[in-house]
C-alpha cells in the first residue's frame, strides 16, 4: 500500500532548530496533557478507594491511545494524505472532493469537512482555559494559601496571552522550542525517577491490563475512556502543522523525543499512585520534590502558554481558509511576518476565542470540571478525520477495498468508542463545545447556501458577456480615457457595476479590466495569473489563490505589463458591486436564515479592505438582489 502521488519531502534538511520548532509548535497540545490526563481518569473510580488494577488499567489505556490514535492513526497513516504538502480537515476535505463522485458525494464531504472545521473552535477556546488553568493550579500543591488566587492569576495570563496576538508569533515563536524542550525532558526525568523506585508499573505496557480493566467495568469503561482521550488531544496538529514543517519531522521528533517523555511521565505518575494513593490530588506536580514544584509552576505555565499560542495560530489558518474556500464572509487579515506567510492575526477570531476562554474559566473554575466538557469535539474531529482520509486513501492513492477496510475500520471503531464515551459528559458541560460548533456549522451553512443563490440570481439577471462585446462596436457608448477594473465574481457575465455605469454615466473607460478572482481547493495556486483578449483594449484577468493565500489585486495587476497589457495604477478606478441582499416574493431560504445571511453580509469585512485595493480609487454602485 503505498501512496502513488506522494511527492518527496520539499521541507528544509532536518536541523536542530527545525527539530526544535515542531517539538515547540506541532506538539505544545498533547505534551501538556500529563498535566491533567492521568488523574482525570482515575477520579471516576476514587470514591471507594483506587485498586492496583484500576490503576494499570487506567494507565495501559493511555499508552495504548498514544500508540494507536497518534502513533498508528497520525503519524503513519494521516500523514500521507498531504494536499499539496498541506494538511488539516479542511485540506482533506478538498482532496477528497476532487476524487468525490457526483454532486450529492460533494456534498456530504463538503458537510463532513464543515463539522470538522466547526468542532475544530469548539476545541479551540477550551484548549487554552484547561491549559493554562492545570498549571496554575500546581500553586496549590505548593500552598492551599495560593487557592484563591488560581483563577485571577490563569485571566491574567491567558488576557495577557490574547492581547499580544497583533504582533504576531514569530518574535516570541523563537523561544518556543528551548522552553517545550525543557518542559518534556523534565516530564521524561520526572518520570523515570519515580518508575526506579516502583518498576512494577511497567507491568501497564501490556495491552491486557487494558483489557482487563474495560472487560470487569463493561459500559462504565467508557466513562474512562472519555478521560483517556484527554491523552490524545493535540492530536490533529500533528496533521494541520504538516504544511509548516513537513511529514519526516514530525514523525521523528513523536517517535524519538514525545512519546518517550509523555510515557515515562504517565508510568511515573501511576508508580507514584501505586505506592501512595494520597497523590491522586494532584500526581504530576507531587512526582516533583518539594524545592522543584515553584519552578515546575513556572515552566508548566510558559508550556501551556505555548500550547494554548499553537491552537490560537491555527484557529486563525483555519478562519482564513474558510473565508477563503467560501464557508465564511471576509474577516480582516493582518500579516504579522513580512516573510512568512502563514504569520496571521485576525482581530474577529481573537476577540471571540478571548471571551469564550474567559467564559469558560468564570463558568467551570477548575480543570477538572473543564476536562468533563473536552474531549467531545477532539474525537468529533478525529471521526471526520478517518471519513475523508478512507476516501483519499481508496480513490487518489488507489488502495484496494480490503487494505482500505483493514486500515479504516479500526480506526473508526477506536474514534467511535471515543466519541460515544465522550456523550456521556453532555449534562457535565460537553454541550459546550457542541453547541458552538453546531452554531459555527449553521453559519458556514448558511454562509455558503447564500452565496450560491447570490451568484445564482446574478446569473439569472445579467447579460452574458459574449453579447455585450457582440454589441459595444455598434453601441454609441462615449469611451472616457483612464483604466476601468470590473471586479465580477462571475467571469462569463457582465458586472452589474458597469450596467450601473453605463445607465447613469453613458460612458466606459478606453481600456476596461474584467477581475475573476477564483478560490481553489489547494493551498498555493501553480499558476496565478490568466490573461485573455476578449475585444481592442478589454481583457478579462483570472486571478487564483489557494487557501493558504491572501489576495493582493493591485499588486497581481501591476505584474501585467510583463504580459502585454498596459496597466498604470494611477490611472486605474476600480469599480464594484455593493449588494443589498433582500427577500424574494419565494424565498429559497427560511426567514431567520435570510436574516443571518443579511447580518453577516452587512458585517463582512469591505471588499477593498480584503483585496487590499487602494480606497480613494473605488467606485461602489448599490444593487439590490432578492433571493
């Protein structure tokens, strides 16, 4: 089974600072989690006292989850599904749509690739409020004089944490990789003291104890797996940071530097748990001795820290590549690195993670009743993970059915059980998550359902192009001297801003520019520019940008000279379409559906704005459109 389109691997030779950015980047999520994982689990079965058994138990699921979801699942097998040598749902989900068959097929990997993207934020403002919050709360361990001062001290961090996002990640992106570093060769020492002095835990690493556990406890297991899956959180950087650092890696530094630190660290705890059960109050900082855990507080914090900077950069790569791929309206993009490109802030997406993160540390006050609302939208996001890649796996690398079945049964099974476990924490505050990623679903939705019956009643009120050039030479259609740029959504038709031109100026530029900008469902585009002659001096100019892309129209335009076409900016008006969007007499959409669409069409970001088109050289004509 190998991947016929698998290109070799263009990223930079492996180096230390490379190897040290994915260890900072790709895996801040999942290496924070021994903070809270372990005990999580075990806190389900404590109330009558905690059994040897229960703890292997417990402790061979999590390492057999690390295996099988990160190190099986992910690592080798996810990440061969690359589009373009980018990854993430939404990546998938465009891969997978060029292989989908039919426009019903489409359509559910369309709705499967949304449900991922929408539990994707509902991930996100969790992600930072439980992080941030299990550091701190080692100050406890230290002094219960420090009680009252967990919450204030975790708002100031993740307050402070929000606020600095507009000067971008790349100044302190820099001391990522030295602080994770620290963070998991400490979880590794930490650990592995502990298991010197109680060996018989490694007795955990055999899958029966996992069996054991799950087969004596029957249904209730799932109430442990729904906190087992909090070892596993994080998992879906690993393929949504493919596209920054590449495949090899990734899987190098979760072979040789993660999974070694993250299991000598559970096993530590549960030695520490077999000789003591006093230290289920808090067993990570109590593997630590007492002169160590202030300093452990510390560095705890700055790796939470970095963890909860990862899920905010990519909430914002994923906010852009909505807006881009059509499920969302225009948000303003700011790029913070002059080198990079995936370097982004977008003010909208930080404020609302901001206060949903606020919410969630005034709502929940501790990690504990947290990590009963986590973990519904990760396995959410892992289920639809497996849908898509099964599909890329049969029809673009052309496995056969049964090595298909073998590979992504399992998987589906495993994800499933995860997912069904994490139900049950519903009434515990799992809603949370569901709530706003059914809420964010509704918008891309409707989002999207509006603008095809947009660019439909466009379609079906204007003229076609080829008929409109038919008739200009016989036309008494005054020309003006300057450039015209007609921005249209709609490259076979005529804008409606130049009918609105020519009704009430009864004039057209000598030369006139028709601006198609295409979206496409990869993350670069391989060919940006596409110049065509329609009539003397009227090209129509196809600009193309991938997901990963932000479009510069002046820019693209001053490249045409080298084409043939002459274009002087200054001479340039760019004129375009404001669309009043109002009901029809039929409307194709339900009443508080149009008022959503309408609400998030006044409140896009401006058109000149996003396409970064100079403001005193824009002319908008106001249209009204039913649908």
């Amino acid at each position: 089974m190998t991947n016929q389109n698998q290109h070799p691997d263009t990223k930079n030779t492996l180096t230390p600072a490379l190897l040290l950015g994915v260890l900072g980047v790709v895996y801040g999520d999942i290496g924070t989690s021994p903070l809270y994982a372990l005990r999580a689990s075990l806190l389900h079965f404590s109330s009558d006292g905690l059994e040897n058994w229960e703890i292997l138990g417990v402790l061979s699921l999590i390492f057999w989850s690390l295996v099988l979801v990160v190190t099986v699942k992910y690592v080798l097998l996810i990440l061969r599904a690359d589009n373009r040598g980018e990854g993430g749902i939404l990546a998938l989900m465009a891969l997978a749509q060029r292989v989908g068959r039919g426009q019903s097929g489409k359509h559910l990997i369309m709705l499967i690739g949304i449900a991922g993207a929408s539990l994707f934020f509902g991930d996100g403002i969790i992600t930072p409020a439980i992080s941030v919050l299990s550091a701190v709360e080692g100050l406890k361990v230290i002094s219960p004089a420090f009680t009252d001062a967990v919450i204030p001290i975790s708002l100031a961090v993740l307050l402070a944490l929000f606020l600095v996002q507009y000067k971008g990640t790349h100044t302190i992106g820099r001391v990522f990789g030295p602080i994770t570093a620290l963070w998991f060769a400490s979880l590794g020492v930490l650990g592995l003291i502990e298991i010197v002095r109680e060996p018989a835990v490694l007795a955990a690493l055999s899958p029966w104890y996992a069996i054991e556990f799950c087969v004596r406890y029957h249904l209730a297991a799932f109430i442990a797996l729904g906190s087992v899956v909090l070892a596993v959180t994080g998992a879906e950087a690993l393929y949504a940071d493919m596209g920054h650092f590449g495949a090899r890696p990734i899987r190098l530094v979760w072979l040789w530097a993660v999974l070694p630190a993250l299991t000598l660290n559970y096993f530590g705890q549960g030695a520490l748990l077999l000789a003591d059960r006093a230290a289920l109050e808090n067993p990570f900082y109590l593997l630590a001795p007492d002169w160590f855990r202030l300093p452990l507080v510390v560095l705890a914090t700055g790796a939470t820290i970095i963890a909860s900077q990862a899920m905010i950069s990519g909430a914002f790569s994923i906010a852009r590549q909505c807006v881009q791929l059509g499920f969302l309206p225009r948000m303003t993009i700011t790029h913070t690195s002059e080198t990079e490109e995936g370097q982004i802030y977008m003010p909208q997406v930080n404020v609302a993670l901001l206060i949903g993160v606020i919410i969630l540390v005034l709502s929940f006050h501790d990690s504990d009743s947290l990590a009963a609302a986590y973990g519904i939208a990760v396995t959410g996001t892992f289920l639809c993970t497996t849908c898509l890649a099964g599909l890329v796996f049969r029809r673009q690398f052309g496995w056969s059915r049964p090595a298909v079945a073998a590979v992504v049964v399992p998987m589906l099974l495993l994800d499933a059980s995860f997912f069904i476990s994490n139900v049950l924490k519903v009434p515990e505050g799992g809603w949370v998550p569901l709530l706003l990623g059914a809420w964010l679903f509704t918008v891309m939705l409707t989002w999207r359902r509006g603008r095809d019956l947009l660019f439909a009643r466009f379609r079906q009120d204007s003229l076609p192009l080829k008929s409109f050039l038919a008739r200009l030479p016989q036309s008494r259609t005054i020309r003006v001297p300057g450039i015209a740029v007609f921005m249209t959504g709609q490259a076979d038709y005529v804008p409606n801003a130049l009918l609105h031109n020519l009704k009430h100026n009864k004039v057209l530029h000598e030369r006139v520019l028709f601006v198609t900008v295409e979206n496409l469902d990869m993350p670069q585009a391989p060919q940006r520019r596409e110049v065509s002659e329609l009539a003397p001096n009227i090209h129509r100019v196809m600009l193309r940008y991938g997901f990963q892309e932000t479009p510069n129209i002046p820019r693209e335009l001053e490249t045409l000279r080298e084409q043939g076409v002459a274009f002087e900016p200054m001479q340039a008006s760019y004129f375009l379409g404001r669309e009043t969007v109002v009901a029809a007499v039929v409307p194709k959409m339900a009443r508080w559906r149009q008022w959503l669409f309408g609400a998030m069409s006044r409140n896009a970001m401006p058109a000149t704005e996003f396409f970064r088109i100079p403001s005193d050289r824009v002319v908008e004509l106001g249209v009204r459109v039913a649908i």
